[in-house]
C-alpha cells in the first residue's frame, strides 16, 4: 500500500486490504470530482457496484489478483494533485502553532468594560498568576541558597597518599 512500512504493527487480512482500497478509491474519486456533487455520488456508486461484484469469491488466488489489479488501477489513475486535510502531512496547517501566546490573553490589553464581562477567567488568571510569581519567588530563593552555601564552603582537601 502507500502508507511507510514503520506504521504496520501486525499483518493485514485481505478483508482489511479490501477496505483500505475500497477508502482510497473513494477519496480519489473525490479528488477528480470534489466540486460536483452529482457526478461524486454517481462514481461511487460505479465503484461500490464493482467491489460488489466481486465481494463473494471464494478463490483465495482470484480475490489476491481481483485486489493487486484494483492497487495497480488505483495507482495509475491517482490525482496529480490530491486533497490534504489541513492539519496532515502536505496540508496547509500541518506543524503549525496552534496554540496562542499569552500575551493575547493578557490582562493588561483588556479594557475594564471586557474585563467585567468575563469576572470568573480574569480573577483566576489573576490568581494563577500570584500562585506562579510565588512558586519561583521559592525557586529562586532556593538557588540563592545553594550558590551561598557552595561560595562560602571551600572544597574539601584531597587526601594525600604518602609512599
């Protein structure tokens, strides 16, 4: 298929084979036709009466050739330039910051009118925010600490070995 080999934990079993390629052909019609609602349903039906076909062989050689011939049409007849959901690899979002800084959301760029709109997000902002300045107020005075002590003690004399 073309997914890369690190992401096949287990083998596939050819129901599951079917079924990805049933997927991709579906996404591929919607490639070719992805404005034309009409004409999308009506290719998928084509393709669902096809699957349909072939859906009851019993021939284990005859269903592995049905589904190496099915990979080989889908390969030659892929889109020169698929559809990408956004956030995947290739789309338009993907690997983009998606969180906010917080400067956006800084109390000091809301007025008070804002402010009173939302008393519940600002008062514990507010609060968070006296919690995390005490919370390294700690941090730094414990470093205070320990550079202090490691200037003051000197090192202790190596032992000497007499002969």
């Amino acid at each position: 298929m073309d997914s890369p080999a690190w992401m096949f934990t287990k083998a596939l079993s050819h129901r599951q084979k079917v079924t990805r390629l049933y997927k991709r052909c579906l996404r591929e019609v919607d490639n070719w036709y992805g404005g034309n609602n009409l004409e999308v349903r009506y290719q998928k039906c084509i393709i669902r009466a096809r699957f349909d076909a072939n859906k009851d062989e019993v021939d284990t050689r005859k269903s592995q050739i049905l589904l190496a011939d099915g990979c080989r049409q889908l390969w030659e007849k892929r889109h020169f330039k698929p559809f990408r959901f956004a956030l995947d690899p290739g789309g338009s979002s993907y690997d983009r910051e998606r969180e906010s800084p917080d400067e956006i959301v800084d109390s000091d760029q809301w007025t008070l009118a804002e402010r009173e709109q939302f008393p519940y997000y600002f008062n514990t902002r507010e609060q968070r925010k006296k919690e995390l300045l005490a919370h390294w107020a700690k941090i730094e005075k414990a470093w205070d600490e320990e550079i202090a002590s490691i200037q003051t003690q000197l090192p202790a004399a190596a032992p000497t070995v007499s002969k």
